[in-house]
C-alpha cells in the first residue's frame, strides 16, 4: 500500500481529492496496533472509509494514476483482510467519530472539543509467571514469594488478584493457581463483569456464564478462546486493555496490556498493586534484581555437578531452557531457576510462554528482552559466574 500512499510530491489535479482521501485513511491507521485482536475490524473500517472517498472522487481523478493506484490496493487490502465491502466506516466527523466504548477514539474526542492536538496514548505491560517472577508496568523484574492472595492491579477500571500456593515443600518459592479479574462498571460501555480462573478450570467466560460486556455488536469487552481449558485472551476496547492467561503444568500465567492514564487512575488506599509498586521488599526472593540459583553442594576437582533437589544440575537446567529461549536474558534464567526449584519442566513452557506475551504485548520492541546483571549472588550473563553459583547453599531453601 506504501507505493500509493502519496501523500507529498504527487502530480495531482487540483480537483482530484485523492490526497485527502489517503491522509485520512493514515490518519485511521497510525494509532492501530496489529498485535490486537481488534485490529481487522479497526482497519477495515479505515478501508470502506477509504473506498467511499475514493467513490466520491471519481470523476475528478479520472485521469490520475495515484486514484487507480489507490483504488486497485484498496481492493487487494480488502481481500487480504476479508474485509466486507459493506459496514461502518471511520469518519472525520466528530459526532460520528466518538466512541466511548472504543478507547483509541477517546484521544481523537478529546482533539475535537479541546482544539489542541494530543500524542497517542502510551501503553504499559505486566507480566507474573514462574515461581513467582513479576514484570512490572515499569519493567522492573523481581522474583518473590507473595503466598496467598495479592492485588497484581487495583484501579479506577480493574482488579485483578492472584493466588500463590507453595510449590515444593521446604521451599519458600511458590506460583499461581487463582486469577480473579474484575471489570468495573463504565457508562453504557459494559456492567460489572467478574472472572475467576483456578487450576484445571480455565473458562471461556465469566461468572455469569457471559462472554462480553455491553452491546454484542461494538464488543467492548469480550473473551476468547485461544486454546481450550489451556489459553484465553480478554479483550476490553472500552479501557484499551488485553489480558493473556494460560495453564501450564499446574500453575496459571498472567500478562496484561494497559494504558498509562489508566494504571495510574488508583486512590491512595489502592496503592499496594504489584504491577505498579512490585513485591514488598520481605516478600522477594531475588537479590537486588539477582536470582540465587538453589544449587547444593561443592563443586570440586574430580566431582560431578551438584545437583539441586529438584533432580536437575545447573547444566541440564541450563541446557532445557536453551532448547526454548535462545536468547539468555531474564525469561532464559528464571526458567534456569524454576527447574533447580522445582524439577517441573512445565516451568520452561511458562517462561517462553511469557516472553511471547512480552512481544505480542508489550509496546517497545527494544525493551523486550531484559538483561540482569553479571556478578554479586544472582543469574548474569557471565558463564564463569555460573561456576560460582554451585558453591552456595541458597537460604531460602
């Protein structure tokens, strides 16, 4: 579509308005985020916008090779999108254009009334998977202990709650088996709508038995099914918010994609959400950013690897979770660290799993990988710390 999309240096007639056309439909477009489940509907509506402005303008561009060009990607867009060629249609008009079920058109409402032009909204991610390891909205990585139920987000819009069992006996690490998410009430938008997730009950609705909130045709808040009693997405147009969970192994993961005006729309009594401040400082089991890997014994001249009580030495563990993440950042050692912990494999999936939520979530491509530090006592990019992480006795085991 590039090629047609001249929108500078074009030769036009005067009386050809296809530059408008095309400036109106990148206008559309520029905000839209194709990693979301609403991006079809979004685009094609962009599209029979598009199309309609080209219709009316064609016998003034009869003669311009940018109109057929325009006309003939239009076509090949709408295909490739199985957009129908008869539906709503985005509009510059402002009566039209607001939506307040629709969180990318409230940014384009308030340009309307207040005159001024306003950047796009910026976007933020959480993540909690593991044993259990939380990414902040801040993207700040911490491992921690957080038995029984914590507040992940308590705002203005949504709750959300999680529940922490143990995972192996005589070990302080634990990992979550209860999600509870709560969409508050918002004007015509959606009632209040309340799902709850345990180990081996991942539902494809809410409490009530309902998939969505409000109108079934806008789908302002709605659920899908991605993977049956295994992979469900939650997709809330209304506040711009995407919600991952999933089962793996026994345990639930969690991430969640949310606008910054909105996670920040909390009381002061709200103000312990672990997405937004992380673990209290005597709930973490990492080390200023540090992961102690739980391996036991000496490694001395002559002696095989020490293996932890999980089965796994730290060059098998190592060697699993390569077979997954090739890259050794944060989500490659966490993974290192539940199988010493645990011995359960279904640790690696989870560790993957959510690092794919971090690249179909997550806004800045270059934040998604973080790095920890090499040296102190925890997991860092340096192959020799690594020897000396088998010397210790980790406390917390």
């Amino acid at each position: 579509l590039l090629s047609v999309l001249c929108l500078g240096d074009c030769e036009l007639h005067t009386s050809c308005g296809i530059q408008k056309c095309t400036t109106d439909f990148v206008s559309f477009t520029s905000h839209l985020n194709a990693a979301l489940e609403d991006f079809d509907l979004e685009f094609c509506k962009a599209l029979r916008a598009y199309s309609v402005c080209t219709y009316r303008n064609s016998k003034a561009c009869r003669g311009n090779l940018v109109y057929h060009s325009a006309v003939l990607g239009i076509g090949d867009l709408m295909t490739q999108r199985n957009c129908t060629k008869n539906g709503p249609t985005s509009s510059t008009n402002s009566e039209m254009t607001h939506d307040p079920c629709n969180y990318s058109g409230h940014t384009e409402e308030r340009e309307h009334h207040g005159g001024e032009k306003t950047p796009p909204p910026t976007y933020l991610f959480c993540g909690l998977f593991g044993d259990p390891h939380l990414r902040t909205f801040k993207d700040h990585f911490q491992t921690c202990k957080v038995e029984g139920a914590w507040p992940l987000i308590d705002n203005k819009y949504l709750q959300v709650q999680v529940t922490n069992v143990p995972v192996v006996p005589g070990s302080s690490a634990t990992a979550t088996n209860k999600i509870t998410i709560i969409f508050k009430p918002y004007q015509d938008c959606t009632d209040q709508k309340v799902y709850q997730a345990t180990t081996d009950d991942l539902p494809a609705a809410f409490v009530d038995g309902t998939t969505g909130g409000g109108d079934e045709h806008t789908r302002s808040l709605h659920i899908v099914e991605k993977v049956s009693g295994r992979y469900i997405e939650m997709h809330a147009r209304y506040i711009g918010t995407t919600v991952f969970i999933r089962q793996l192994g026994h345990y639930l993961t969690l991430a969640i994609r949310m606008p910054q005006e909105l996670v920040m729309a909390y009381e002061q009594s709200q103000d312990l959400q672990l997405c937004v401040s992380g673990c209290p400082s005597s709930e973490r089991i990492d080390r200023g950013g540090h992961l102690p890997l739980p391996v036991l014994g000496e490694l001395l001249p002559g002696r095989a690897a020490p293996r932890s009580r999980s089965g796994y030495t730290l060059e098998t563990a190592t060697t699993k979770c390569h077979e997954k993440m090739l890259v050794k950042d944060i989500y490659f050692h966490s993974c290192v660290f539940d199988l010493l912990t645990t011995g359960d494999a279904n640790f690696t999936a989870a560790a993957h799993s959510a690092l794919q939520d971090v690249e179909a979530l997550h806004p800045s491509k270059e934040h998604w990988h973080i790095f920890p530090r090499s040296g102190g006592d925890g997991v860092g990019r340096d192959s020799k710390f690594f020897g000396l992480l088998c010397l210790t006795l980790v406390a917390y085991l």
